[in-house]
C-alpha cells in the first residue's frame, strides 16, 4: 500500500488498502477475548494459526522404540519426504 503510494499509483495503493483493513488483526478483539484466554489454555491453543496437538500413547506404540519399529516394518518411515 505504502510502496504504490510512493510510487504514485493510488489505484493498487487503494486497492492494497482496502485489502489491508479487511484482513488486519482486529486489536480491540484481543483485549476483549484475553480472560477467557487465559482461563482456557486449550481454546487459547486452537486460535493460534501454527499450534500443536498433544497426543496419547498408542496401545501397542507406548514407548519410543516400539514407534520407530512399527513406522520402519510398515514402510511410513520418511513418507513424508
């Protein structure tokens, strides 16, 4: 928005802008949703947009050793690469 300012095209400097105010994070919103935040730290966990899941051991897969050997006999070892 800035930069097509600068540069003197306030067509795409008003386009950027009217894109930057729908989509900017909407600051009174964090003031008024922290106690709850704070009291539910779950909930707190599943508004953040890289977050991570705690998981329970899997019967059969309790400990590290038996996991790594499950993913090597099934063949999910490095499937994601």
């Amino acid at each position: 928005m800035l930069c097509y300012t600068g540069m003197g095209d306030e067509q795409r400097a008003h386009e950027q802008q009217v894109r930057y105010l729908r989509f900017k994070a909407d600051e009174s919103a964090q003031t008024v949703t922290g106690p709850y935040r704070q009291a539910h730290p779950e909930d707190n966990n599943e508004r953040q947009a890289i977050h991570e899941h705690v998981s329970v051991p899997l019967p059969g897969l309790a400990t590290t050793k038996h996991a790594s050997h499950h993913l090597k006999t099934s063949g999910l070892a490095g499937a994601s690469r």
